[in-house]
C-alpha cells in the first residue's frame, strides 16, 4: 500500500513559499527552512492541554510539549491547517482559535541530529472536551494549570521539546490572562 506524500511548504528567510518537500524526507541533519504552526490549547476551566509526542515520532519521542503543531499545506492558510491538524491529532475540533506569535521561528537538534528549522506561528484556542489523540501522534496528554506548567519549562526546558521551551515564556508575556492563577 503507498503511503500519502504530505508536503510541507519550504521557505526562504522573509517566510516566502519557495518550494515544498516530502515531510517524510525533510527532517534530518540539514533540514531545510519551512512553514509550520504551533497551538496551545486551554479548556473552559483554563487549564492546559499538555502532550506528550507519541514513542513513534521521527523528532523528540516521547516528550513532553504543546498541545499540537503541524505544517500548511502548499495552498493552505495556517490558521486553516490548524484547524485541519486539530482533528486528525487530537480527535477533535478547536474554538476561539487566535494567532498570538505571529514571527515565532526556531532551530533546534534533537538528540538523534534530527533538526527542525521552521518558521512557526503560534496559537491558542479552547477545545471543549478532552481529546481523544492519534495514537501514532501522542503518547498521554494532561490538562495542567498554566502557571505551573511555565514553572517546570522555565525550571527545565531541557525536559519538553524545545519549541515550548522557547514558546510558553512569550506566550505567558503575550497572553498573561491565560497564565493567572
């Protein structure tokens, strides 16, 4: 049975689309520059949905991280493939979607030499009901309050993927109401 090529939009440094390439084939020691979204989700009591990447990923295995990322497609709209994404990873749909990080960029080396290099705007939403994950995604997932769970990154971002690492401190800047005890 072939597998679905997934592609994800490759980029040049002012973000613009110049190309795609096969997800399965993109991640590695020189991964190129390309589009992605991260999104944070909070439930109606404002607690967290925390996540942790499913044994079987490629990059980070078994870590703990935000609620989902993924990558537009090449003639998608981010905020639509947040939207896409939010079904397929988690079993469910997201509200109230928001973009808080607009510029957020990163490159990080996983342990393995794997590297993600992406341009990776950031969201949250709510979600109203628990989720009910991919397993091939998403090992556990945990509702936590936000407060401690930007303690334990600031303590020991070394313990979750690094782009919560970099992202929940600016989050927590840029959305401090989400962050209150």
């Amino acid at each position: 049975m072939e597998r679905a090529v997934e592609l994800v939009v490759l980029a040049n440094n002012d973000g613009g689309r110049i190309g795609t390439a096969d997800k399965a084939t993109v991640h590695h020691a020189e991964t190129p520059l390309h589009l992605a979204f991260s999104c944070h989700l909070f439930n109606s009591q404002g607690e967290y949905l925390a996540t942790r990447r499913a044994l079987s990923k490629k990059t980070w295995p078994g870590v703990w991280t935000n609620s989902f990322c993924g990558h537009p497609g090449p003639d998608e709209e981010t905020a639509d493939a947040v939207l896409r994404r939010a079904p397929q990873e988690l079993g469910t749909e997201v509200a109230d979607l928001q973009l808080v990080l607009p510029d957020f960029r990163y490159r990080a080396t996983d342990a393995s030499g794997i590297v993600e290099h992406e341009i990776c705007p950031v969201y949250v939403a709510r979600l109203q009901t628990d989720p009910d994950p991919e397993p091939s995604e998403v090992a556990e997932w945990k509702w936590v309050p936000p407060s401690l769970l930007l303690q334990a990154v600031t303590a020991t971002p070394w313990a979750f993927s690094p782009w919560l690492a970099l992202q929940l401190p600016l989050l927590a800047e840029a959305s401090p109401d989400l962050f209150a005890d």
